[in-house]
C-alpha cells in the first residue's frame, strides 16, 4: 500500500494523454483473481509479477480485466478455471489501459487480455 499514491498519480498523468494502451507490445503478468466482497460480478485481479520491469509498480496492485474481443465479466470464468495447485492465478497477457477508472474501487487500471493460461500448463476453459 505504500506505493498506492504513486500508481494512482502515475495512472492519472498518464490518463490524461490521448494513449489508449500504456504498454506498445503485450506483456505477460501473473494475477491472482481476488474474490472481493463488493460483489460476485466483480473480476478484480491483484498483480503478482510482470514480464516487463517497466510496469513492476503495478506489482501489488490491482486490475480490472477485460478480453480483447469485449468479453467484460469474468468472475464466471476464474471460478471454472480454479486449480488445486494454484487456485486462482492466471498468467495474462496483453495491454495495460492508460485509464484507471474501473473495477471494485473504480481506481484500476483495465488489463485487456489477449492470451489467459492456467499456471499449471492446462487449457484455460472458456
């Protein structure tokens, strides 16, 4: 939470330019689907480690996800993809939103998904 600040000025500066994705190539992060209490409909995942160190202040910090092709709600999803070995993280890849007015707290960044895995190696099921 110290960092809290930080990303939130940092989101909010760069929401303020024209860019629609921060990140120019996808980027892959592994994410833990959180289960908050404001709701069964809410998919906010917690940011667990990034492939590019560029973005290592989103570590800690949470993300609204969305795929791509628009597919908005995925708390269904995390549910039917649960692992025993690693329960609710996924690895992500795809572009982070230069907006942060989304998910739980309305204060997250959009992760827009283009490729979801198991980290077991499994398929993700849709």
């Amino acid at each position: 939470m110290k960092y809290s600040w930080l990303v939130m000025c940092f989101l909010l500066l760069i929401g303020c330019q024209e860019v629609t994705y921060l990140n120019e190539e996808p980027i892959s992060i592994e994410a833990r689907y959180m289960r908050y209490a404001c709701g069964d409909w809410n998919d906010d995942m917690q940011v667990k480690s990034v492939s590019d160190s560029a973005y290592s202040i989103l570590v800690g910090q949470d993300i609204d996800p969305v795929f791509v092709s628009g597919m908005t709600e995925l708390a269904e999803l995390f549910n039917k993809n649960e692992t025993e070995a690693f329960g609710f993280s996924f690895e992500l890849t795809g572009y982070i939103s230069s907006m942060n007015l989304f998910g739980c707290d309305t204060n997250n960044p959009r992760f827009h998904i283009t490729e979801i895995k198991r980290l077991d190696g499994s398929a993700f099921l849709r």
